[in-house]
C-alpha cells in the first residue's frame, strides 16, 4: 500500500461503511496507534487496505515500523498466535493475550490492532479485549508445580483438565487445592479458623523467606535475572546445600498451613468452575484449557516458592475477602444430545459462557451467534468453518462470520469448547 493513503482517526466508522455498503468502492487508509499496553511508548502507523475475492471481504493491515504484513478474513476463523509465558511453577500459554508481557496475534496480526480497526466486524460488541485464553502447564515436579493459593474478587474463570502426568500421579488422577478445610472449620468457628491459618501462613512464610533469602545469594551468583525463572534441577540443588534442619522446618510448617485447606480430584475432562473470592491453587502435573475474564487482580495467601511478581503476600487482606465456605461444584449442563453431537454448557457466568462440542465422526454442527467466538481443540480433529483444528490449536470467530459449523472429517469422535461473551 502506498504510504500516501489517507490518515483518518475514526477506522471503526470507515471499515463499517465498507462493509454495510457490500465491499464496494475502494478502502485505503492510515491511522495512527499506540495499544493501552503501550503507553509512554510513540505511536505507529498503521496501513489499512481492504479486499474482495468472490465476494468475501478482507482486510490487508500493515506497519512498517514493527515490520508486521498480513490478511486477515472478516468472514473464516482467525488462526490466534501464541505468547508462552514462563512461571516458576512452570508456564502459561496464552492465546489472547494483550499485555506489556506479550500480545497474541490473530491471522499474524496483533489482537488490539484488529480492535481498533474493525471492532463490529471482529467482536461484535464494545468489549475492549476478548475474553482471555490459555493454557496452564505446571512442572510435573509437587511443590515446584504447584500454583499459587490466591483467590480473585473480580476475575471469572473456568478450568478444563486436558491432561494428568501419570509420572507423578499414577492413577490418572491429580489435585486442586480449593477453598478452606469444611470440618476444622466448623470445629473451630469462623474466627478462631482465621486466626489459626493466618498464625500458620506467618509461620510458614518466616521459614520461606529464610529460604528463599539463601537462594537468592545463589541466583544472583549463577547470573539469573530478579524475574527469571531457575530450572528446577538447579534449584533443587541449591536447596539441597542448605542445612537439613531448615529443610525440615519448612516441610512441617508448609503440611501446618495446608491442614486448613481442601482439595479436589480432578481427572481428564474434569471442570471447575473457580468461584470469585474462593482460594485456589492447581497442583503440579494437571494440564489444563483456561478461559477467564479479562481482569488481571489477585490475592496471594501463600506460595511454597518465591512470588516473581510481587514482594509480599496478601494473605490478611484475602482472608478478609475469602469465601470461607465454597458452593458445591458446579455441574455442567445438558443443552442438546443426538447422535451427532453432545453440546454442554461447562461455564455459565454473567460475563461470559463456555461449551463443551463432542461431534461424532463424520456429522456436523452448527450455531449462531452475534458476536464473537473463541474456540480450541481437546481431543481428536475437527474442521470450523473450513478450518482444521487440531489439539490445543486456538481461533478467534470473528463476528462477522455469522454462523459457526464445525465438522468431523475423522473417524473417532472430536471434542472442542468455544467460549462466548454475554
């Protein structure tokens, strides 16, 4: 495109025109743009050029200073780009992420620039960002693959098993920490519980921060960075130098603080529905499919690691927040059986719904919807509108798509979930 085409500042308005007005006439221009997650950065340009081939509309959108070029087709699914986003417990992998970390692309074009250029045409609504995708991997290693026991006051969020380490849990079945020990507490009450576990996370956390103390000396002088992330071999070796007694004092006050906790059995194809305000911590080894509103806020209670991200722990602010006492799992719910297909609905928020697809081999599945889809694979292979989709292979449905078909080409059943925004 040349770079004589004309600056504007409102593309939503011109974009629309030019596809309520059937594609017709030429579309050209430029704007300039700086993403929120970019601020006190300079804006960039970019170039914008529409396209019609048999009638189906495209937008060409380029910036030469971040050296980016791409198609992208309002009417098919977009291919998301992944950001792998190390962890000490082990990695997220996000599918559409839009932050100073890391952005996600869709068809190789980053998320908030195809916001900012067609958002009726991709979301369908005003929602700044979609809905938040990705997959948690912990390390198969316990403790060291073990989440944060931090519980959230605005954030929603769904959690799909789609894999158990049989190394470490040889039955096939894995664990989620969540929420609070029901008969301690009810033998102690709602005050004496909180005070006990408090005195318990302070003790532990005394013990951690002697720990973690000595094996920042070691970090540094291995040349690891305040924020990278320490293989875990090493760590164990750092750790093992430290005297025993140490290393059994954190051992009985970590079992001491965990006492007043719960947990849940989660095999594959389990789902939780992680509540707001309740705590919560997926233990290591349990692979699983993540979607969550996009709020970004949490409380630490504690962590049997060193906290990267922040230098305390939030655990009397959380416990003043917390749920003591959780609902019972929420089940998902039947929408639709035949002999083609099996539609649940696994997450049922004011923000936001999930389903679960199962389409037996060879039938197809259709749906409408008025905005925007995010869908990924779980098992076997299936084809939405026209596009394969593999095992944990991500695609935003624009809205403009319309109407969302999936089939199963294969010869075994396909399981996907497509998440929707309310």
């Amino acid at each position: 495109m040349s770079d004589h085409s004309p600056m504007i500042t409102e593309p939503r308005l011109v974009v629309s025109k030019w596809l309520n007005d059937g594609f017709r006439g030429e579309l050209a221009f430029g704007f300039s743009f700086r993403a929120v997650h970019e601020a006190g950065q300079p804006d960039y340009r970019l170039q914008v050029r529409g396209h019609t081939k048999n009638g189906r509309p495209a937008l060409h959108i380029s910036c030469a200073e971040k050296d980016i070029a791409a198609m992208v087709h309002l009417d098919q699914p977009l291919t998301l780009g992944t950001v792998t986003v190390p962890k000490p417990w082990g990695e997220e992998i996000w599918y559409t992420g839009i932050e100073t970390r890391g952005e996600c692309t869709a068809s190789g074009v980053p998320l908030s620039w195809l916001i900012a250029v067609c958002p009726d045409a991709i979301m369908g609504n005003d929602d700044p960002a979609p809905l938040l995708l990705k997959i948690l991997a912990p390390q198969a290693q316990p403790v060291y693959g073990d989440l944060y026991f931090e519980l959230h006051t605005e954030k929603t969020e769904v959690y799909v098993v789609t894999g158990i380490d049989t190394a470490v849990w040889p039955d096939g079945e894995g664990l989620i920490r969540y929420g609070f020990n029901q008969p301690l507490l009810d033998s102690l009450g709602e005050t004496a519980f909180k005070a006990a576990y408090l005195a318990a996370v302070k003790q532990y956390q005394q013990v951690r921060n002697q720990i973690d103390d000595e094996l920042e000396h070691r970090r540094i002088a291995a040349g690891y960075g305040p924020d990278e992330v320490v293989p875990v071999a090493e760590t164990e070796a750092w750790l093992a130098s430290l005297p025993s007694e140490l290393r059994q004092l954190e051992l009985i006050r970590r079992a001491d603080m965990e006492k007043y906790t719960a947990t849940r059995t989660l095999t594959t194809g389990s789902v939780i529905q992680v509540q707001q305000r309740t705590p919560h911590s997926l233990q290591h080894g349990v692979r699983v499919v993540e979607f969550q509103s996009p709020h970004y806020e949490r409380y630490i209670l504690s962590f049997a690691q060193k906290v990267l991200t922040q230098n305390h722990w939030d655990t009397e602010e959380a416990l003043q927040l917390a749920t003591l006492s959780p609902p019972d799992p929420a089940v998902p719910q039947l929408i639709s059986e035949t002999h083609a297909f099996r539609l649940d609905l696994i997450a049922d928020f004011p923000e936001f719904g999930v389903e679960r697809l199962t389409l037996a081999a060879g039938q197809r599945f259709t749906s409408t919807r008025p905005t925007y889809q995010v869908c990924i694979g779980v098992s076997g292979s299936s084809r939405v509108c026209g596009e394969p989709v593999a095992p944990e292979q991500g695609y935003l449905i624009p809205a403009f798509v319309g109407e969302l078909s999936v089939e199963n080409p294969g010869t075994g059943p396909a399981t996907l979930l497509i998440a929707f925004p309310r």
